[in-house]
C-alpha cells in the first residue's frame, strides 16, 4: 500500500526534497496533491535511506511544501501499448495529443524496458530500403542496426527524417513495417511540419509520433525516448513487426540530460555534460536490435545536430561510439542547393555488407558501390589539386573525374523531396554516371557486371 508524506523540506526550481521517506526507488512515480486538490507528477530522481530526490513533470510553481502530500506509487513510468496505436501522436509520457480517444490498453509497458540479452541477440541483416539514394545505395541501412544522422545547424535534417519517415519499407512481401518518431525539444512549427505532412501523405497511418516542444517539461524530454522504444518494443517482438525508430533531436535530449544534471549539482565532466552520458545514450541506443527466434526488429536512425558542427563535441563523438556508423550532411553541399546534402566520403554504414548483394538487393550492388566510392573521391582530389595548381596540371583522365564528381552530385546524390527512388532506380543511375569513366579505370567491379550492366548505358551516353 503506498504511502503519503507531508515532509518535503525543499523545493529548488523542478526539484523537490523528500525527507523520512521509506522504501522509495529510482524512477518510481511521485503524485504531488496540492491544498487545493491539484495532482502533479514526478518521478525520483536519487533514492537514499530516508530521503528522496524528485523531478517534477509540472512546473513548481505554487507548491507550499508545508501543505503538499507527496504519494509514491511504487512503479515508475508506464505506456500504454495496443494494436490500435499506429497512426496517433503523443507526449513524451505516452498520453495522446491528438484529440483522439484514450487507448485501450492491451498491457502496460515501463518505459525503462529491460537490456537485450546478448546472448538472444541475432546479427542484424536484410535490407530497409529508404528510397534516398545515398542511403540505399552506398550506406545501406539494414535491420537491427543502429545508423544515426550528424547534422548541424540550419541544415536540413527534420526534412530528411520526415522523408525517411514516409519512404521506408522492407522489400519482402508479407512483412509489416512501422516507423515510431520521437521528436524531442523541436518548435511548433516543427512539429507541426512533421504531424501535417505524414497526415498529407498518408504515412501516418503507419507511424507513430511522440512530440516534446521546447517549452515543455525537461524531465518529459528524458522520458520521450523510452516511451517511444517501449513502443517499438511491443510492435516488434509483441506484433512481429519491423519498427525503424527516428531520434530526433539527440542533441536536445542530451541538454536535458545537461540541465538536470546542473540542478541535481552533480559532478560535470566534458563540456558540462554528466560523466554518465555515455551510458545513458547506450541505454537508448542498444534497445535496437533483433532477437533469435522473433520475426520482428527495431532499427534506429538518431538525428544528432552537431554543435558547431563540431564532429568531436561529447555528443557525436560518443554517439559514434556506440552506432554502427553515420551519415553526415554537407555545409557545402547544401550551399549548393543539393538536398539531401549528405557527403558520402565520411559517411559510413559498417553493417552494409549484411544488406546487399543476391537474394538482397542484387548481385551488382558491392562493386557498384566501391566504384562510386572510389570515383568520386578521386574526382574531389582532382577538383582539390586543380585549386591549388590550376587544372592545365589535371591529366585527361582526372578531367573526366572532375565532371564525374559534379554528375554524381546533382544526379545521385540530389534528389527531390518527394522523391521515393526504388534501389533499382538507384543502382542503375549508379551506372549511367559510371558510363562516362573509361573501363579500364573501373578497376573495382568485375568484367561480368559491366558486361550486364554497363553496356547499354555506354551506347546511351554516345
């Protein structure tokens, strides 16, 4: 049975003070009643013998800690999960926000969830075609797998995630496939953004959305991403189905983690953010995987803008750390007017290989990818030395490079909005712009494949 208490001794901003409590854990529910009848919510934040620390969900303002009661509930957060949750929206505490009717819950879900046994861990595999080329064809995303997106400011990461959000889907017939987005210390106009162009588009009928603006509670801000990975949890391995799940923005959700940590006056480490970043990040990111034995999976693609675009800030750095690689989006590209303007030479999908090749996408895409690699590298050398020296020092060949490094950009890479590529598509633009090198430069793909796939594209170009 719980408990009431009438011994809160200080009120510090969000935080409250509970003296001569007993039992009490961490991240347990706290419901504060007001004189005037009025509940709030927190949640414990520290846990000692006789005393507990709270994070209020509400605003403090008007809390007299002479009279406030303080109940702990003896669970922490839960969310409701259903079949009938696709297409609605939520706060971060999983209440919805849509004006639609309360869920009937099939179960209540904690939304600290437990850790993946590794040993049920299965290996991430098969494909999940986004339809943004520079995804599908040289950083193939794949389920399971962690792949977040470094971003800087201005540029256009909400547009990409709202993209990714429309387009993505499994290529096997019979496979349900969701997106849970979790948008977290973003605008009005922001959230309104995402909400009115899924609705246009039809995408949220398979999506669901949990939404904290900046001028909600900080503390809801911590808890929006469990909730939504609590959901994904209960559709992936409850529903057997594949789940990508959106993190976006992991750089406010970390000054969250920053402020909290400030009021609780713990220990700074780098930058000012807490010295246990890296494991709460961890505790996040690891909730995706696949389970041996379970037919569905939760891949996840965390949006991180870069302060400063600064790639060894504690964020990304740490972030990369425990992803499997990352998508960076070009300064420059975008002054070029490229969208989506991701550079591909730092980007990087390690668990590519699991997604690619026969039976896959198709049995070209390996030596494809490698050459586009290569010659577009070799392209922005050539343009690099061609600065420095002026191009009367570039050779014939490295003239051909140039121009095949400026048709990648805007044929490849750039692509509309609203335009979803199959990999199909994508492979074969590969191998239009391949057209334009001299074979004997194509040292990176076998004789089979530029006589299956090149051929015509050759013929087509004179």
């Amino acid at each position: 049975m719980s408990k009431e208490y009438l011994t809160t001794s200080e009120i510090a901003g969000p935080l409250m003070v509970i003296q001569n409590v007993k039992d009490v854990k961490y991240n347990e529910l706290v419901e504060i009643t007001l004189k005037s009848g009025e509940k709030r919510r927190g949640q414990v934040m520290v846990a000692e013998e006789d005393k507990a620390l709270i994070e209020l969900y509400e605003p403090s303002i008007g809390i007299d800690p002479r009279e406030a009661r303080v109940k702990f509930t003896g669970k922490g957060l839960e969310v409701p999960v259903s079949k009938n949750i696709l297409g609605r929206i939520f706060n971060g505490f999983g209440e919805p926000i849509d004006d639609g009717p309360k869920i009937i819950p099939d179960d209540l879900r904690d939304i600290n969830g437990n850790p993946i046994n590794p040993f049920s861990r299965d290996y991430p595999n098969e494909f999940i075609q986004t339809g943004i080329s520079t995804i599908d064809g040289l950083n193939t995303l794949v389920r399971g797998q962690k792949l977040p997106i470094f971003s800087g400011s201005g540029l256009p990461h909400s547009h990409l995630a709202a993209q990714i959000t429309r387009q993505s889907k499994v290529l096997k017939t019979g496979e349900q496939f969701a997106v849970v987005f979790a948008a977290m210390g973003i605008t009005f106009e922001e959230a309104n953004f995402f909400i009115n162009d899924l609705k246009e588009t039809g995408a949220l009928s398979k999506a669901v959305l949990f939404i904290n603006l900046a001028n909600n509670p900080v503390i809801e801000r911590i808890s929006l991403p469990r909730s939504a990975l609590t959901v994904a949890e209960y559709l992936a391995f409850d529903l057997d189905m594949h789940v990508l799940v959106i993190l976006s923005d992991m750089t406010n959700y970390c000054e969250a983690l920053r402020e909290i940590s400030a009021a609780r006056k713990e220990v700074r480490g780098r930058r000012g953010y807490p010295g246990y970043m890296y494991t709460d990040l961890a505790s996040i990111y690891e909730r995706a995987g696949r389970i041996k034995n379970k037919n569905g999976s939760i891949t996840q693609i965390p949006i991180v803008t870069m302060p400063e675009d600064d790639k060894t800030h504690p964020i990304p750095d740490l972030t990369g750390y425990i992803t499997e690689g990352q998508i960076f989006l070009s300064r420059d590209l975008y002054k070029k007017a490229i969208y989506p303007p991701i550079d591909v030479r730092p980007s990087l999908s390690r668990l590519k290989d699991r997604g690619i090749g026969k039976d896959k996408t198709r049995e070209d895409h390996s030596d494809l990818m490698n050459q586009l690699y290569a010659a577009y590298s070799r392209g922005k050398d050539a343009e690099e030395l061609a600065k420095i020296l002026g191009e009367a020092a570039l050779t014939s060949v490295d003239r051909i490079f140039v121009k095949f490094s400026d048709r990648f950009e805007r044929e490849f890479v750039n692509q509309g909005e609203y335009e979803n590529r199959n990999i199909e598509e994508t492979l074969d633009i590969g191998w239009k712009l391949l057209s334009m090198i001299p074979i004997p430069e194509l040292k990176r793909v076998r004789e089979e494949y530029i006589e299956k796939y090149l051929k015509r594209f050759v013929i087509e170009e004179k």
